[in-house]
C-alpha cells in the first residue's frame, strides 16, 4: 500500500505594496503573488493533487517604501490573494526581515486567515505536527532593524528537543534567512547570527529531512548530510546568482512544492510563471 504523502506549497518574497497597483522596480507584486497562486493551483490539477498546506517564508510586505501604518493595508492584500484561491488551506509563516513584527503577527487573527499560524516572536520557535510522520518547526530568523538574521540557543535547543522527545518524526524546518552561502558576494555580506551553531545541532539530527527558507530570491537547492536545504524564488523580483554587487535576474516569479513522504525523503519540484515581468533597474532593495 503507498502511504500518503503530504503535499506543501512553499512560497516567499511577495514584498506587497499598500494598494494593488503599486509598482516595485517596475513590477507590480501584488498581480505577481496572485499570478504565482494561480499557476500553482492549475498546476495542482495538471498533477491531481491538492494542497495540505502553504508555508510562507517571508518578506510580505515591503517596508522600504511605504510608511508603517500603512503596511497594514499590504496584509490585507495577501489575505485576500491567498483566500481567493485557497479559501480553506492551512498556512504556515515566518517573518521576513522586511515584516514589522506587531502587523505580522495580526495576520492569525483576522477571521478570513483561518486555520493559520505562524512564529512572531523575536527568538520564536513554533512546532506543527503535520501528520503521523511529519512535524514542521517554524522558526523566526529575525534581528529586528537588520537585513541579516540571528538564530539562538534557545531555538537551537528547540529543536534538539523536539527531536528527542518524538523519535519516529521526520523533521522539516522553515525560515527567513539562508543558513548556507549564495555565492552572491553582497548577499553573504550580511551577518546571520548563531548560524555555525545552528548547523552543529541540525548536524547530529538524523531526523531533520529538510530545511525549506526564502530571502536570497533564487533556485538553490544544496544538501547538508541528509538535509536538503531548499531555497524558494520570490514571487516578485528575482536576483543574478554568483553577482558580486546587488544585480536582478531576467527569471519569472517562482514557488515551489514539497512532498513529504512517510519514509521521510522529500520530493521537490520547482515552478515558474511563463511570463518574466520587465523590471526596471534599482540599486538595492
Ligand atoms: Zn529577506
């Protein structure tokens, strides 16, 4: 008999605007997220398959340009994109270096977003139990003010002990930040706090299947041990591999699914949309 497998769409780097139409390096990433949810619900039929959740890694919204109070409104955009079209399905979120905290964590209590959860807290680490095989830990890579991220002890010992404590779990992790080098010299400028301790841990944990993050805007996927380590395109903008300086990528907007199987591999394939938006240069973001 094939055992169930649980299916995970994975999503991150929306950076929404407060209204639909803004436009960010000449894209609009509102219409961006809804055409990324569109083509991965036709994709879902073309492959028969339905998902049982949608884990978001971040960046939601785009603090750069637009005022705090504001940003509110940027909420409610993804609210409504996601609901549209997956009105019932559980989701999953981390914080991204561009979410202030206080609205993120609003999300979970607008009666639209359920059944949703999410890590909020500075330091946080939230485990979902996903089915009888899988556990999911959340965790909140944010340092509050910088573009890097932090990881502590106390997330790392979360961890350890989850494990410990539910031996026959397969064990999948999701963030922000990017525990490993992108080869892209101005990204891996940024400090990422705790994160040569996090890898010792994740190291000595057989059970940890998969780690699955956003925030370098781009298709890498690289294996630790056992672990593959998945990194997901934005749905907005995409940036140059291997590039020294900030530089954007003539990629299309991309998500990717996860499948997690009961003998504890993950399957992974990723999608693009078939149109590249045009971009207009910046120099930073
Ligand atoms: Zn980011």
């Amino acid at each position: 008999m094939q055992l169930e497998s649980f299916k995970i769409l994975h999503i991150s780097g929306h950076h929404l605007l407060p209204e639909a139409q803004c436009l960010f390096a000449g894209i609009a990433p509102y219409s961006c997220l809804q055409a990324v949810l569109e083509h991965a619900a036709q994709t879902s039929v073309k492959l028969d398959l339905t998902y049982d959740a949608i884990v978001c890694t971040g960046d939601i919204v785009h603090d750069v340009v637009s005022s705090h109070d504001h940003l509110a409104d940027a909420y409610e955009l993804f609210i409504q994109a996601l609901r549209s079209q997956y009105p019932q399905t559980p989701v999953y979120l981390c914080p991204g270096n561009h979410d202030p905290l206080d609205l993120f964590a609003q999300l979970v209590q607008h009666a639209h977003f359920e059944p949703a959860k999410l890590v909020a807290q500075v330091n946080q680490a939230v485990v979902i139990n996903l089915n009888q095989y899988w556990n999911l830990i959340l965790l909140n890579s944010q340092l509050p003010t910088q573009v890097g991220g932090e990881l502590t002890q106390e997330q790392c010992t979360f961890i350890q002990e989850l494990v410990v404590s539910q031996p026959d779990k397969h064990v999948l992790l999701a963030l922000h930040h990017n525990p490993l080098p992108t080869g892209c010299a101005w990204l891996d400028s940024y400090d990422f706090k705790g994160v040569d301790k996090f890898w010792q841990k994740v190291q000595a944990l057989e059970a940890i299947k998969g780690i699955v993050h956003g925030h370098i805007h781009q298709d890498i996927i690289s294996m630790v041990g056992n672990t593959k380590v998945m990194a997901v395109p934005a749905t907005s903008i995409q940036f140059k591999p291997h590039a020294v300086d900030f530089a954007l990528d003539e990629l299309a907007p991309g998500y990717r699914i996860l499948s997690l199987e009961a003998n504890g591999t993950i399957e992974q394939q990723l999608y693009r949309l078939d149109v590249v938006p045009s971009v207009e240069p910046i120099t930073g973001y």
